[in-house]
C-alpha cells in the first residue's frame, strides 16, 4: 500500500511522521446492512483499544472509521505515555480532593501498564520503552509549583523523585525538576496496527471509509447503510452524536508539532514537559513537551509540541501558525542544540474538559451509547482507559474508576474557568458581525482560503492550485457559528465548539455532522 500522502486521509494537509512512517491501514467499505453486539465509531486509539477488549470479553464486535486507521486525531499525537497530567494534582486535590487525586493518578499508570500488557500478549512491534518523564518549570512559573506538585504526587502514590537538575537538557544544571519514573512511550501508529490485526484475527470486523450517521440506540446509519447494535460506542475524539451538552464541559484547542533529526544516541529516551504559561490568555496554560523516536541508522527524530490555542481562534494571539512552529523550534533549539534540520510539522485537536478530568462512560441520558472524550493532553492514556471503562460497563463487571470520567458529572467548583470558556465561546458569535478576511474573491491567490460576506450572507471560500474556486456557507452546521480560515492545515475550524472541515467542505471533526452547505457564486 501507498504511504499517506494528502490531507485526504489525515484531518490536516501537514502529514505527522506516525502517518508518514507507515502504509495506510485500510480495510473493506460497508456495503450491506449489519447487526452487531457493540457497534464502535472511530478507528483511533480510543475505537481500537475497546474493541479489543471487548473482544478479549466474548463480545461481537464491528469497528467503523471514516477515514483510515488513525487517521484522525491518533495519528497527530505526540504518543507519550504518561501519568504526569497536563493539570496539576496539587489542582485535582483542590478541586476533588486527595482521594480522587490518587485515583486519577493510579487510573493513567493503569493505562500504561495495560497498553504494555497488549503489546506483550499480542506480539506488536511498536518500539514500545519503559522511560523517565521529567517536568521543570516555565519562565513564567514559579518555583513553588513544583515542590506543591511533588508533594502532591507523593499522596497520589505516584513513582516521582525531586532532582536538582533537568537531565539531558542544555543549561539543565542547578534547574530543579519532578521525574516521574516508569513513563513510556511508542510508535503509534505500530501499535493501531497490531491492534486491528488483533481485533480481525479475533473475529472483529473493521470498515474503513465507513461514515456512521443518524446514531441512536438502535445503531447507526453507514455509507447509507444500517447497523444495528446493542451497544453503541462513540470513539471521535469529540462526540458526534451530541448536540450541546458535552460541549459546554469541554473545549477544543490546537496543538502544534515539529520533529527534527538529532544523531542518533545523542539523547536518552525520555519524555520532558514544562509546566507552561501561566500568562497565557487561554485557561489550559499551553506547555511545551519533547520525545524522541527513532528515525533511521543515523538519526533519532526530536518530537517537540505545545503553543496551543482555541480551535479557530489562531489570530487572537496575532501568532499565526508559521510563528508558533517558529517557537517551538526555538524553544526546542534553546534546550537540545544538538536538533538539526526539521523534517516535520503538523497540528493536533485536543479536547480541554473543564474540571481537568476526561469523559467516558454513557452519554448522558442514554443507556446504552457510550463516548470517549475530554483527552486533555493525555491521549494515548485517556483513550486507553475509556476503553477499560466502557469494557467494564457494557460486561456489567466493577470498574473503580466509572465515576470519577462519568460524562453526566457537574463539577461546582470549577465555575471560574468554566465562565471563562463559555464567556470566549459566546464572544465567537461577533464574528457574524466582524469585518470579512476577504473583500471580493480577486484577493485569493491559489491554495488559500478566507472568508467573505455576500450581503447578509458569511461565505467560505477556497481557490485550489489549479485556480479553481470553491464557495460554501461559512455557517457551521453545528450551532451557526462563522468557521475561519486555518492557513497550515488547510482547514475552516469553528471557533466555538472546534468542528472543521476540509478545503473541500467536508467535516473532518465534530461535534458538526454534516459538511459545509456549497453555494454557487455569481
């Protein structure tokens, strides 16, 4: 098969190295109707592990993804695995107490420890490493951050030490930081691969280029089909089959990835984070995170991520996406020198919840539709876990951890950054009211979009490399906000709720379902 080469099987036009690494992991398209006991929508980490597991339970399984396997948000990941949250424990304890603390933190080493039992047991060559995680603060944090937060692991129960230097970074000596012991880390798209092999070797059934829609407790409905199911598992990162109520708990933002070639052996294995902005405008405090993978005979690949924003809201920042690659290179170069050439940049879309904690479990007020979102930085984890959940769930076995991710949950004391969001998602709504990107279509040059007014109307428009124009509505589909041009990944992202939609029109993320509405100009 052919390595991935466009954003026609990815959710961006920028193809991350995990895609560019491996042939596509295709299967058959659905063309007639099925019934299954667990109908799975997704075909990521989240999609695969709990077919998997389901499997392992008796269950009969069918997995549909609209794309390819990790085509979507997997596949843009920076594949660590950690229990060192993006949010402070010191902050769960505050929110939830210690005792919840420790259950989250017991919860993602689970995960880790789970996804290495897979690997074992199924054989999958996925480069898969036991390593150190070192956490060391931000310019503009403060050093008791990280004595509260190391005091904080030490109740969770976590394996961290104090070190009075960051190892293996360039002006590391006489900076403080947290290891957090027995991280990991693996080739992503490796492991998606052993993992279908397992489900089909097992009697799952995969579609590939399988759009479910019309989802309800019956089933879905697929490339025009129906399945039928018991049990329907929505696995897409954000959910597809909800209107409003899981988005206002959560957030979407953007996420930014470079890799560079470094000599090989020139750096351990390990994984870095700092403890991000506390500056920042946006509630999640962006931070940078680094990795390294192998590459070739000579070279390992420097993975380096962070300069996160609001989904479609780039701009606000006046940093467009060119100057937060330029960033991360910076910050990259500023703590390993020895990074050569970038090979590779692309973005991802996280989901931010906004208590700290992921969603899995039923949909709120369904029995038998289950969603896995609210990843937080942590996906490979978190994904992992809502599959252990789910698993739990549907065979009626105990799950320890099913109310602290319960999706239905509310969480009082988070109001503040809760108002914050609601307050900028709101704010979106001006946009029906802000001056257009473009003044008449002439302005466009080839492979660029914008957006334009055409009287009351807001109008999307994208002119390809061959000069031809294209023209939709710029009204997302989901709650009517005015989706904006993403420039690097080629992309119309909504601001408000974070769907997106290819050049083309088509949606590439929820929670909207259906493209964007073409219109003819002129």
């Amino acid at each position: 098969m052919d390595n991935f080469t466009s954003a026609s099987i990815s959710s961006g036009a920028n193809v991350p190295f995990w895609l560019d690494s491996m042939p596509i992991l295709s299967f058959q398209k659905p063309s007639e109707p099925l019934t299954t006991d667990v109908l799975i929508i997704g075909g990521g980490i989240a999609g695969l592990t709990t077919a998997y597991l389901l499997l392992k339970a008796g269950r009969k399984v069918t997995v549909v993804e609209d794309g390819f396997i990790g085509s979507g948000e997997s596949g843009r990941t920076t594949a660590h695995l950690t229990c060192a949250l993006d949010d402070r424990y010191y902050y769960l304890e505050n929110v939830f107490g210690k005792e919840v603390a420790a259950l989250a933190a017991e919860s993602h080493a689970s995960a880790i420890d789970e996804i290495e039992r897979i690997i074992t047991a199924e054989h999958i060559e996925c480069s898969f490493k036991r390593v150190e995680g070192y956490l060391f603060l931000h310019p503009s944090d403060k050093d008791e951050t990280l004595d509260r937060e190391f005091a904080a692991t030490q109740r969770a129960g976590l394996a961290t030490s104090l070190l009075e230097e960051i190892p293996s970074v360039a002006g590391g000596a006489g900076k403080r930081c947290i290891a957090f012991h027995k991280q990991a880390q693996f080739h992503v798209m490796q492991y998606l691969s052993g993992l279908a092999h397992a489900i089909v070797m097992q009697g799952g059934s995969i579609f590939t280029e399988a759009r479910a829609e019309k989802i309800t407790k019956e089933g879905a409905t697929v490339n025009g089909v129906e399945f039928s199911a018991r049990h329907i598992v929505v696995a897409t990162n954000t959910p597809i089959n909800d209107i409003v109520t899981m988005h206002t708990k959560q957030h979407a933002y953007r996420t930014y990835v470079i890799g560079g070639k470094i000599k090989k052996g020139t750096l351990p294995h390990a994984l870095w984070w700092d403890t991000g902005d506390v500056d920042s405008k946006w509630a999640s405090q962006p931070y940078h995170y680094a990795r390294i993978e192998a590459y070739d005979s000579d070279h390992d690949l420097l993975i380096v991520g962070g300069e996160d924003h609001k989904t479609g809201q780039g701009d606000d920042e006046n940093s467009p996406e060119p100057v937060r690659y330029a960033r991360l290179e910076a910050w990259a170069r500023e703590f390993f020198p020895m990074l050569e050439d970038l090979s590779y940049h692309w973005s991802g879309q996280v989901m931010e919840p906004v208590d700290s904690l992921g969603f899995m479990g039923k949909n709120p007020g369904d029995d038998n539709i289950y969603i896995i979102t609210g990843d937080s930085g942590n996906g490979m984890t978190h994904a992992t876990l809502g599959a252990i959940v789910i698993r739990d769930l549907i065979t009626g076995a105990e799950n320890k951890w099913e109310h602290l991710y319960n999706p239905s949950r509310i969480t009082l004391t988070t109001a503040r950054d809760f108002l914050k969001e609601a307050g900028n998602m709101a704010a979106q709504y001006m946009d029906w009211l802000a001056s257009p990107d473009l003044q008449n279509t002439a302005d466009l040059e080839p492979g660029r979009g914008g957006i334009l007014s055409y009287g009351l109307r807001k109008i999307a428009v994208y002119r390809d490399y061959d000069n031809r124009l294209s023209a939709f509505s710029a009204v997302c589909p989901h709650l009517g906000c005015i989706v904006q041009w993403n420039n690097d990944e080629k992309t119309f992202d909504c601001p408000c709720h974070g769907s997106r939609f290819t050049h083309d029109g088509i949606v590439v993320n929820g929670p909207a379902k259906t493209n964007l509405k073409k219109i003819r100009l002129g």
